[in-house]
C-alpha cells in the first residue's frame, strides 16, 4: 500500500507509459459503491436539505427582487442599479 503522496508519485512517474492493463482490471467507478451515479460524491455531494422557515423567505424575496428590477429595465451586475442602455 502506497504511504505518502510522494510514494505515489514515485511509482508513477516510474510507470511504464506503453504498459496494458490486466483483463482483470475495472474501473474506479464500479469498484466502489460511493461512486454510483453521473458523478462521484468527493466531487460533487448530494444537496443538503430543503430550505425552511424564514431562510425560505429571504430566498423567495431576494429572487423575486432580481427578477422585478431585471423586467423594470435596470441592471444590477455591479450592485447599484442602473438603467441597461
């Protein structure tokens, strides 16, 4: 078992770049059950839980905040609003 990312990095640059793979060998990916889905856990983690109480409605009056000063023609990109033209 490799100990350190030296190590690990040791053995690889000694890797022979023409080397196959064994017949044996399977991917990362079905080799270990967290993996399971379009993407890894380690890089992308399911969605914590719903937003709830009072969270919800500072989420809900910000969007509809941007939503009404964007169809009222002004543009927020840099914090103050201005006229988009």
């Amino acid at each position: 078992m490799v100990e350190s990312d030296d190590e690990l990095a040791a053995l690889a640059m000694a890797a022979d770049v023409d080397d196959s793979l064994d017949p044996d060998a399977v991917p990362i990916s079905f080799s270990n059950p967290a993996m399971e889905g379009l993407l890894p856990d380690w890089y992308m983690p399911a969605p914590s839980a719903a937003v709830r109480g009072w969270r919800r409605v500072v989420v809900g009056g910000f969007g509809v905040a941007l939503v009404a000063v964007n169809c009222a023609g002004l543009c927020v990109t840099y914090g103050f609003p201005e006229i988009a033209w």
